[in-house]
C-alpha cells in the first residue's frame, strides 16, 4: 500500500513539473538548452572509464569526471548560443573579446551538477546547470552598455502648492496738496509731416484653418498603481533575450538594462519571460496590479527588443516617473 501511494506522489509531481516545464520559455539547442523562464542554462554529457582502471569504484569515479567534462564543453557551447541583445550572442562577444572568453569559461567550469545516471555498461550521463543571472549575467552588463530610455529623463511631477492668504498692507498716501510738483520743461514745438496720397492695398488673404493635433489622454495618476509592465508578445515575431529594449514606433528606448541599477539587474534578470499572460501575471516579478501592452512587434538583428505603440508608450511614461516600476526592473515578456 505505502508503496503505491509513493509512486503516485511521484507520478503526481513529475506531472506537474512536465506542466510547468511545458509552460516556460526555453530554447532547445543541439548541446543544451536555455530556460528563459527560470533563467537558466542546462547541458548534459556522458563519460566512460579508461581501459586502466584497477577496480570497478575507480572506473565509475573516471567516468564520471569524464562525464562532467563532457558536459561542461556542452554547456560552454550552449552558453554561446544565449542572445545578449538584438544584434549579439554570447559566442560573438567571446570572439571579440579575451576577458569574456576567459571569465565565461571560469564560469562554466564552476557549473553544478543537478542530475547522474549509472548505465549498466559502464557508462556515466550527467546534467550540469548554470544561472544566467548573477556573476554571469554582471560580464554581460559590463560589457554592453545600454542606451539610457526617455522615461529616465522625464522629471517628476511637481507637487501642487497650496493657496497662501494674501496679507494686504496699506501705506498711507501723502494728501495732493501738500506735495510740491516742479513745472514741466516746455516741449519744442513739432512740424507736422507732410501727407502721404493713399495707396490703394492688395486685399488680405483669409487666414487658414490650422488643425491642432488632439491632446494625448490624460491619465488621473490617483486612479493607477501599476506594480509592473507585461508585454504581450505572443502575435510577433520575438526572441527572448539578456538585455532587451522596449521602443515606441519612433524608435525611442521606453525600457531598458539602464533603468535598473546593476546590482538589482544582476539579481533579478533584466526582464522576465512566460508563456501565458495569467502566468506573467501571477509572476512575483509584477506583482499584483501590472498593466498588459500589446507589442506591435519585434525589432533588432535577433528580433528581440519590442516595439509597442505611442500610445501604450505615453501611458509607461506617464505613470512611470510617479510609480517607479520599470527602475525595479518589473518587466515581463509573455513569448509564444
């Protein structure tokens, strides 16, 4: 009986760990794959024992360190494949850059082990995982800098003075006649100028009609508490990635790693990723009351900074400066 209540418990969690695997954002690559939702990169690699072994302990433990290796050189590779933002992947900055090659490759190499499995020929799989948050993800921003957004430039509302009572204050004036007034001086007597004939004039052209364009709607800041930005992205064509931007239609950075200060965007990631716009919502990351904008679509090299209308635009930058979201980073990308 115990024995099949445990099965069932463990039939019962795999499943809803398949249900929520299922709802993450995560790109399958040959070598590994990238969990945009968890933020994580995962790898495996399988190792044999050498011919030398002197006993069976000594062979498992060799081949699992060849696994491990193995492993590592398939997440290294993964890892390259990571977009950094719309016109660079991990691999493209390595090949540019000698100090990301090497502080990358440390990094792997310091990857956990999550899962081993024992093969009855000897054989040894594992799985190795890394964050693509963290000490990882602080290379990266170093590296990149990203373009300061207008919602980081826009001042903050004034607050409203209110009436003061004016104090009146009478000073006595001095009666008319008691003052002494000096004469005028006599002015020069002035010619008149000679009369100029008349010339008949064009007459005037009927002034145009200019049409003003219509005032942006107004948002009542007592009536919002937006705690966060989800961007529904789902009918564009967008690609997760590190350090994405979100742009009006005029091309301005509405959103970016800038906004954040580092050591928050280290922790935390630049922008979350889910699969469902319920999912986003229910995301720690937004928090209770976010405000959804749909994206127009995708922009960049790699398609991954997102573009979203005027409109939607003026509203982040109005409630921005009051509520401070975006500079906490409570962003989320709902991906397809």
């Amino acid at each position: 009986m115990f024995k099949k209540v445990s099965l069932l418990c463990s039939l019962t969690l795999l499943l809803f760990a398949g249900i929520a695997f299922a709802l993450d954002v995560v790109d399958e690559l040959p070598k590994g794959s990238i969990n945009w939702s968890r933020g994580a990169v995962t790898a495996k690699g399988s190792g044999v024992a050498p011919s030398g072994a002197v006993n069976p302990s000594q062979a498992r433990l060799l081949a699992e360190r060849a696994a491990i290796s193995d492993a590592r050189r398939n997440l290294l590779e993964t890892v390259g494949e990571v977009r950094v933002d719309a016109s660079s992947t991990v691999s493209s900055m390595m090949t540019k850059n000698d100090v990301i090659t090497s502080r990358i490759s440390g990094i792997v190499k310091g990857s956990a082990v999550t899962g081993k499995r024992f093969l009855d020929d000897g054989t040894v799989e594992v799985t190795v995982e890394m964050p693509i948050t963290g000490a990882f993800l602080d290379v990266m921003l170093t590296e990149v800098k990203a373009a300061p957004s207008i919602t980081m430039t826009i001042p903050l509302p004034k607050p409203v003075k209110k009436d003061v009572p004016r104090v009146e204050v009478k000073i006595p004036v001095t009666p008319a006649e008691n003052k002494k007034t000096a004469p005028e001086p006599l002015k020069p007597a002035v010619r008149p100028a000679p009369s100029v004939p008349a010339t008949p004039s064009t007459p005037a052209e009927p002034a145009k009609e200019v049409k003003s364009s219509p005032e942006p709607e107004r948002i009542d800041l007592s009536k919002v508490n937006y705690s966060g930005l989800i961007i529904d992205a789902r009918e564009v064509e967008v690609k997760p990635a590190l350090m994405p931007k979100v742009l009006n239609e005029k091309g301005e950075v509405i959103y970016s790693s800038a906004n954040m200060q580092k050591e928050e965007a280290v922790k935390t990631g630049v922008v979350g990723y889910a699969k469902e716009v319920d999912a986003a919502r229910k995301h720690p990351r937004v928090t209770e009351t976010p405000v959804v904008v749909a994206a127009l679509k995708g922009s960049g090299e790699k398609r991954s900074d997102v573009i979203i209308s005027d409109g939607n635009a003026r509203t982040i930058t109005t409630t921005e400066p009051t509520l401070g979201y975006l500079k906490k980073g409570r962003v989320m990308i709902v991906y397809r």
